[in-house]
C-alpha cells in the first residue's frame, strides 16, 4: 500500500466538497486550522455553489475534486463534509495522475466512497473530521489530524468495553461508514476484508437497518477472512415502534457471533466529537484485552 508524502509547512492543502452544499463560512474555522498549522488552504469552486442539497451539479462537483486531483502544487484533499453524493461522482473521475503523484485524501462519512475506491488503487487515504465539524471536536482529534498529516504515527488506547470480544490481530485498516459499504457492495469500489481489519460507524439510522446492512456485509464475505472489527459511534440510533429488540452493539456481536475476531467497541471514530485520525490502508496492531483496547501501526 503506497502511502502520500507527509505534508510540510507551507504546503497547498485544497478543501472541496463532493456531497452536500456547503458555504465559505462554514469552513472558515477550518481555514483558519490549517493556517495555524502553516499550510496553505486552497478553497475549490464547489464550496458556495447550490444545486438543491448538493454543492453544485454532479460536474461541477466532478471538475472541481478532478481539478485538485491532478494539480501536482496541492499535497492533499480534504473534503468538507458529507451527505450524499459522492458516489454519483466517483466512476467519472480519472485517477491516473493520482496514482503517479498520490496526496493525501481527507473526511469521513461519505467520503468512504472515496477511501474505499482508492483503497483498491492501493493508496492509502485519512479517515478523519472534515471542515464542517473539525472546529466541534476535540482537541485531541484535531491533534491527530495534525500529526497524521505531517508523519507522526497516532497510536491510540482506549478504554474496556465489556461487550469486546477479546484478542490480537494484524491488518491492513479499511472501512469508514457503515451506510456507504453497504451502499458500495457489488460494485467496483466495494473493498476485499481477507486479512484486513475493518472499521465501521453511523449516524441516525433504524435499527433493523444495522441489522439488514450488517446482514448484507456477511452475505457479501466481509467477515469470513476478516482479522478484526473497530466498532466506532453509533450515534442517534432510532428504533420503531414494535421494538427491534437489540442496540446496535448487540446486533453486531449478533451477526459476528460465528467468526473468532476480535471486536473492540467505543473506538473514538466517526459522528462524534472525539473522531480521531486514522490512516486507512496502513497496516496496524489490534489488541483488544480485558484492561484496554491498543491500536498501533507497524
């Protein structure tokens, strides 16, 4: 897996969006966040623009990632918030430029349509807060972020959480959005978990729509060779009115119950304040014991 160059001070750092619209006023904070770490931010043609939800239409939003993509001046992509859309872009963008001069590719949420497909072009990509919420978050986030981007490995240790399935594993990180991979099942994007460790987290969905999306994922084989699952939020679950019985951990371990991977909960990724860098492709160390739950790159 071939990793981007670490960024450095004065580097052109482009924010575009591929999804829903965003304005310059929302990602002032986040402008001023990278001009604080001595980058350079180079606003995109997408952010301001409005075609019903989506900033601007699927070429305009097209143009503009394709735009930052092959501008060798610019050392990374960070997308400024997600939505929808991304997937109505992704097969009409040329990555050729990119695989010759790869850059870091940034966000979370939708954007795993992106992390996703690079995945498969074997470049490493950021999963991480975007201009929309960075500002929101932890300093703790933002600071991992940071180093991230300029080459520090972030390790992390989290807390115990009793529903963990214990154990050790070695893997390539991949995963992001619940909701996107198994939008992505079957196609060309839709990533291959044999020998990998999988991340998954989302926002305000149905319960039995965890289940049907996780159902979908076993039929798909994403755990059949998988070395390990990062559960990270789940946040704002819904239910119906007859109840589906089970929260969205419980569901998990329900649909995993025949696989003998580790599985850590609580991980600090995803619709949260605390959602921490993770650099996807790169190949790390899970350990998920009775005490804590240590992430560590190799």
């Amino acid at each position: 897996m071939l990793k981007p160059d670490s960024l450095q001070k004065g580097d052109k750092i482009a924010i575009v969006a591929t999804a829903r619209k965003i304005t310059q006023k929302e990602i002032d904070e986040a402008t001023n966040i990278l001009k604080n770490w001595g980058l350079h931010p180079v606003v995109g043609t997408t952010i301001g623009l409005e075609n019903n939800q989506f900033a601007g239409t699927d070429e305009e939003r097209r143009l503009d990632f394709q735009k930052m993509l092959d501008d060798t001046e610019i050392k990374a992509i960070w997308c400024a918030r997600g939505g929808y859309g991304t997937v109505r872009i992704i097969d009409q963008l040329d990555f050729s430029d990119f695989i010759k001069h790869p850059k870091w590719i940034i966000g979370y949420s939708d954007i795993t349509v992106l992390h996703s497909h690079i995945h498969n072009l074997g470049i490493a990509t950021v999963h991480a807060a975007m201009p929309i919420d960075i500002h929101k978050g932890t300093e703790a986030s933002r600071q991992s972020l940071y180093n991230t981007l300029f080459g520090a490995k972030e390790n992390y240790t989290i807390n115990y959480n009793q529903k963990n399935k214990l154990g050790n594993c070695k893997g390539k990180l991949i995963g992001g959005n619940l909701s996107i991979l198994y939008a992505l099942c079957g196609s060309k994007s839709s990533v291959d978990c044999r020998g990998k460790i999988l991340c998954i987290e989302d926002l305000d969905e149905y319960l039995y729509h965890i289940d049907r999306m996780l159902q979908n994922l076993k039929r798909n084989g994403y755990f059949d060779e998988l070395s390990g699952l990062i559960v990270g939020g789940m946040t704002k679950m819904h239910d119906n009115n007859v109840l589906f019985g089970k929260n969205a951990e419980e569901i998990i371990l329900d649909v995993v119950k025949g696989y003998d991977f580790p599985v850590a909960f609580d991980f600090p990724m995803g619709h949260i304040e605390d959602n921490r860098a993770l650099v996807l492709g790169a190949e790390v160390l899970l350990n998920v014991s009775d005490d804590v739950t240590t992430l560590k790159y190799s």
